[in-house]
C-alpha cells in the first residue's frame, strides 16, 4: 500500500509514519518544507529516524509549490494521503495570519487537485477542535455549530469546507479529523507539555495564560495514530466524506497536569499571565461516533502517557 503523508517530519506525521512503516505492506513517501516555525533540529531527529526505514522515502517539498507537488503524485501513484502539512499555531496567527491562507488553504487545495486528478482512494487530512471556537455545549459532537475564534481555526473550518465541496461534484473521498490537543513523545516544542518540560530543563520561565484556568481535551498522540490506522484499515466502511473528533472525551485542567508533572519532579519557574486573546477556554470532544465505527476503547492513562512523554525528553533532548 503506496502512502503519501505530508508534514512527515511534524509531531503527527512522524508518529503516524514510524506505525505505518512498523507494519508489513506499507510503503511510505514523506514530504515536508522543513520550515522554522519551531526548532528545525527536532524534525531533522524525527526525519533521520524515518530515513533508517527502507520502506520510506524523504522528499523536501513545500505543499504550495504545485509542480513540484504534481511530480510526486504523477510518479508515486498513491493509494491514500494523510495531510497533516500546515501551519500550526492558534498564538501565531495573530501576527502571521498570511501564513495560514497559504499554507492551510492554499496549500490544502494543492493537496486536494492532485488527490482529485490521480483518483487517490482516500484522502485523510487534519482539522482541529478550535473550529469549535468557544461552543460551550459539551461534549461538542461533530455536528455542532462550527465558529472559529481565531484565524488557525478559520482556516482549518474552510478547508472542511472545500472538501465537501470536492466531493460534491469531483467524487473525492475525504475524512476530517478534528484533533483535540494532541501531546506524547516527539510533541511540539510550542505546545504546553513539551514547553512545561522544556522550561524546566533549560532554566526558563514558563508562561501559564489564564492562570491555569484551561481545560484541555489532552489526547495522547500514540492513541491518534492508532485511531488513524483503524481508520485507514476499515476506509470501505466510511462515508464518502465525513468528520471526526479526535479525542480522549476526558478534559483534564492545565492546573492538574501541572501538578502532576512537578510530583514528577518537573517545576520550571512559573510566570502567571492574562488570556491570550485567540486562546479558547476550554476544549472537551464527544467521541462516540468515532469509537462506534472503528471499535476503539482503550485510551491510555493520561498520567501513565506523561511520564513517558517526561522519559521521551530526557533520553532524546538533553
């Protein structure tokens, strides 16, 4: 099974990738720019462990060029895409929100031509939970009211949208994934968990906004990605196009996993601040649906996924 996955170097497409290329019959290509948003060091580390695998091919590409793009497709005749290539971030977009119409909108249509014209089977790609915005009526199900609070989510919102689109009139067959706060080992270094541990071993102050007020639908990434295996093995099964939260169902406070992590001797220097603007209060997914389709119950212990998220750090970043 040929399968392309973009964003191969990031924290979802690697971890994905490593599954995929663990299993017999699987021949991944991995496409990424590589780009600086966060420490380039960390995807080189994520890319050379994926290069050790004969199965698996590199190929340093920026989604929005299209010819380049077009080439890939044109030779490697794929049978599935998960797209995770995009520019993450709900804080950065208040600055850069450029950024995010080229790379999430314009670079998603990129993807989507191709998946349209080698009549790829399936495309996967990621959306997120802060299409959501900040509904309130919890546990949020797939056919809420979707309204972004800031431009990450906005674009993420207009991408579900020209795939149904897509769909509608070319026949492609999409799946959304709405990922609630996806955390574990190889983690963004600007998301939360990884920045608390990070803080602390490089003598940092961490920033906790609103005071630690948050709660977060926190999911660990090794129970993502089987989902997404799931998901991929039983593709007959699935509509044409849908949608699905990625998520544990188990909110969890920033208060207590900060908690927790200083009982595991992790206690940077904390610097209490206000609301960010474009932060969301607070994220909770109802995974029903999901778990109805693929079977799937046995999320891991949060506490147990930390501590090996805090071992994952010290062996691999110090």
């Amino acid at each position: 099974m040929k399968i392309l996955i973009t964003g191969s170097a990031g924290f979802i497409g690697y971890n994905l990738a490593i599954n995929l290329l663990c299993k017999k019959g699987f021949k991944i290509t991995g496409v990424d720019n590589l780009n600086d948003y966060y420490d380039v060091s960390l995807k080189k580390k994520r890319n050379n462990i994926l290069k050790k695998f004969k199965n698996f091919e590199f190929i340093k590409v920026d989604i929005n060029n299209k010819l380049k793009l077009e080439k890939i497709f044109k030779k490697k005749k794929f049978d599935f895409v998960f797209h995770f290539a995009a520019q993450a971030g709900v804080r950065y977009s208040i600055d850069h929100p450029r950024k995010y119409i080229e790379s999430n909108i314009m670079g998603f249509y990129n993807i989507l031509e191709n998946v349209k014209k080698y009549k790829i089977k399936r495309l996967f790609y990621a959306s997120s939970s802060s299409v959501y915005g900040e509904n309130k009526n919890f546990p949020l199900k797939e056919n809420e009211k979707i309204s972004p609070k800031n431009i990450y989510g906005l674009t993420k919102k207009i991408d579900e949208e020209i795939g149904l689109i897509f769909n509608k009139y070319y026949n492609v067959k999409l799946v959304g994934l709405r990922f609630f706060t996806i955390y574990g080992e190889w983690g963004r270094p600007d998301m939360m968990m990884i920045k608390f541990i990070s803080s602390y071993y490089k003598n940092k102050t961490f920033k906790l906004y609103n005071f630690g007020k948050h709660v977060r639908d926190f999911t660990y990434v090794g129970d993502a990605v089987k989902i997404m295996y799931l998901l991929l093995k039983n593709h007959k099964k699935l509509n044409n196009f849908d949608i699905f939260n990625i998520c544990s169902n188990n909110p969890i406070n920033l208060k207590e996993i900060i908690l927790f992590l200083k009982k595991n001797k992790i206690s940077p220097k904390i610097k209490k601040v206000t609301l960010q603007k474009a932060d969301i209060l607070k994220t909770h997914g109802d995974n029903s649906k999901l778990l109805k389709f693929i079977k799937f119950n046995k999320f891991s212990n949060w506490k147990e996924s930390v501590k090996k998220t805090i071992i994952w750090y010290q062996r691999n970043m110090l």
